[in-house]
C-alpha cells in the first residue's frame, strides 16, 4: 500500500477547500440569480395587480356616474310627470274655479334678494311652483322619499317668502310627491300639513287622510 504523504494530504486538502469554496460560490450566484429573479416576478406581480386595481377604479368610477346620471334622469322624469297635474291638483284642494288662470313652473331656482349677514350670496330650488289666485302650490318630487327630506323640504317652505317677496300675500301650500311613498312617511308629511301625491293610473292621487286641510306656509 502507497504511502500518504504530507504534501499529498495538503494538496489534496487544498484541491478540496478549492472545490467546496467555488460550490459555495456557484451556490451563492445561484440563489443570487434566483432571489433577482423572484424579485422581478414579483415586481411585475404588483405591477399588474395594481394595473388591474386602478382598472377597477375606473369602472366602479364610470358605474357611479352613471347610476348617478340615471338617478338625475330618472328625478326628472318623475317631475315631469307630476308637474303637468299640479295645476289641477291645486285647484282641487283649494276650489278655484277653471276660469282662474293659473301657471305651474319646474325646477326654480332664485337667489337670496340681497346678502346675508356673512357677505355670502344663498339660492333656493324648487321643483314644481303652481300659481292659481291667491293659492300658490310648492312641490317637491323624490324617487324615495325620506322623513329628513320632508324636515328640509318644510324648511325650505318657511324661507320662500324671502326668495319671493311677490308672495307674501299668497296662500302657499306644500306637497310631496313621488312614484309610491312609504305610509310612514305620508303620515308624517300629513302631520307637517304637506299635500301627499303618487301617480296613479296616468293622474296624481291625494294620499292624505279624508278631510285633510293642508296647512298655509
């Protein structure tokens, strides 16, 4: 048997230290290329995850608009329904006969006649105003109506003679109306004195109690 010799074993573990340390090497570029190359998938990941998240943003923001575009148009199409009956409804309730003449005007706006004590200018809107005689009509028209609309709605009635001095000798009345309104909500409009109002068969038709007497704003 061949004899080891010092400088065989030296060399041999040299040859060896050699080998482990270029594995080691070859192992660290290894996982240095691995660990870039998870990092760059997922940096493309988060990319297209945020490519399609503000995607998504846009077409829930493009949804918005239009189930808002809707809800305005649908708003205006149920005044326009309500508004040409609003003459005859006012006659109705008040018992102003056919020959007075009378006008119904849609979606109002006036400025405050002046300025408030804080310098800023105010506008009310209303959306349906029937003139007959001395009776003046305000209408507010909702898809669903609410009680805390019925709240700023009667606000708005107790501010009208200050957008419209011509009225201050004028009855005016409110009413609500919309395509069908809750019966807790009519109630509560009928306690406030407001005219109650759904479509029927082509024609508004009075909600409120049998010989109930709007109240004069």
């Amino acid at each position: 048997m061949a004899e080891i010799t010092t400088d065989v074993l030296q060399q041999a573990l040299l040859s060896l230290a050699r080998s482990t340390e270029e594995s080691r090497k070859r192992t660290d570029e290894a996982l240095a290329r691995l660990a870039e190359q998870s990092e760059q998938k997922l940096d493309r990941l988060a990319e297209q995850t945020q490519k399609e998240l503000d995607s998504l943003a846009k077409q829930v923001k493009q949804t918005n608009k239009q189930m808002g575009d809707l809800s305005t148009k649908m708003g205006t199409l149920v005044e326009d329904m309500v508004s040409p009956d609003m003459l005859r409804l006012l006659r109705e309730v008040a018992n102003i006969p056919e020959e007075v003449d009378g006008s119904v005007n849609v979606r109002v706006q006036r400025l405050y006649p002046g300025k408030h004590t804080n310098g800023q200018t105010h506008m009310i809107e209303l959306d349906a105003i029937a003139e007959c005689g001395e009776y003046v009509l305000i209408n507010e028209t909702k898809n669903t109506f609410r009680p805390e609309y019925v709240t700023d709605f009667i606000k708005r009635l107790g501010q009208l003679r200050d957008y419209f001095p011509e009225f201050r000798d004028k009855q005016i009345l409110g009413s609500i109306a919309s395509l069908r309104i809750d019966p807790s909500v009519i109630t509560h409009a009928s306690h406030q004195g407001l005219l109650v109002f759904t479509l029927g068969e082509g024609l508004l038709e009075m909600q409120n109690e049998a010989g109930f007497q709007p109240k004069r704003f």
